[in-house]
C-alpha cells in the first residue's frame, strides 16, 4: 500500500512540475481585468526595439538623386545626382537626421534649413518613417545598395529651395555614382 501512495505522490508532482514548466513558455494574452504575473513574459513592442536599431550612419544625411537610366542593372550607373537640382536652379533639399532634430536643408545653403523637433520615427527591415505633427516622411529601399525613394504622407511641405526629391543615398556613398558631381557646368 505504501508503495502505491508513493507512485501516486510521485506521478501528481511530476504531472504540476511538466504544467508549470509549459506556462513559463507560453504568455497568455492580458486581458483588461487580468493581472500580470512573474512568471509570464512581457514582449516589448516591435517598434520599441528597432528604434534602438537605427543606423544613424546610414540616415544621418541623404542626398537627392535620379534615375538615370533605368535599365542598367548597375545601381551607381542607373542613379546619379539631379543635374537640373543640384546644378542648375540648385533648389534640392537633403535631409539631416539624428536624435533630436529632423532637417530639411537647402543643398546650396547650408544655412537654410527647415526643423522638426517633435517627431517620431519607426524603422523597419526596409523603410524608416519619420512622423512629424504634418506629415509622415517614408524613406523605402529600392535596391540592394540604400537607395531610398521617399513617398511624404500628409501634408508635403512647400520650402523655398527645399525641393523635395523621390530618390535619396546616404551623402558617403554620393562618390561612387558615375554622375555624382555638376563637372563642367558654368551655370
């Protein structure tokens, strides 16, 4: 008889030690009256996470650029530098991004810039959105190399001399496109 009780006693522990052990793997979803528990996993949000993921090299200043020419497989042949832009009416915004402030800046005049100190941001495996009180910024990657096209949701600013391009690259790779200066122009 003893023995009996004894495998009772040790199938009963080991039956709530394996249910437990399952709880601790699975969070059950919070409902509104629910309380939450230590043992149960708190997920911090996605966007939470890859906030802390940014690249600030890659986003910290982008350079508007063009198409080129769209069937050359080669990124830096396809892009280059808006030539009308940058060499001509020299009316091109580039963005400046970090932490604190989200600018707009006029490619001639460095001086002549346009802040955001609100803002939000999220980024993703393949865009960053920047979320200002007017407007949502979306700067999405369009090839293997950051390319950026960037689609503005909201209200799109109207600047003077802060034209706003579809294509952008980070300034520290502006030096490998086949067109990436204004060469001879005395314009």
């Amino acid at each position: 008889m003893r023995n009996i009780i004894l495998l009772y006693s040790s199938v009963i522990l080991l039956t709530t030690f394996s249910c437990k052990y399952e709880n601790k793997e699975t969070a059950k979803p919070l409902g509104s009256t629910q309380q939450t528990s230590e043992s149960e996993t708190i997920k911090i949000p996605v966007a939470e996470k890859k906030f802390k993921d940014i690249d600030w090299l890659e986003f910290s200043n982008l350079v508007p650029i063009e198409i080129k020419d769209v069937k050359n497989k080669d990124v830096f042949k396809k892009y280059g530098i808006e030539f009308t832009g940058n060499c001509y009416a020299c009316d091109l915004a580039e963005f400046k991004f970090n932490k604190k402030n989200f600018d707009l800046v006029s490619l001639c005049e460095k001086n002549d810039f346009h802040r955001y100190k609100e803002f939000k941001y999220e980024n993703s495996e393949n865009s960053l959105k920047i979320i200002t009180s007017d407007a949502t910024f979306i700067f999405t990657k369009v090839e293997n190399d950051p390319i950026y096209k960037l689609s503005i949701e909201g209200k799109k600013p109207q600047l003077k001399n802060k034209r706003i391009s579809e294509y952008y690259v980070p300034q520290r790779l502006i030096e490998k496109f086949e067109e990436h200066d204004c060469g001879d122009f005395g314009g």
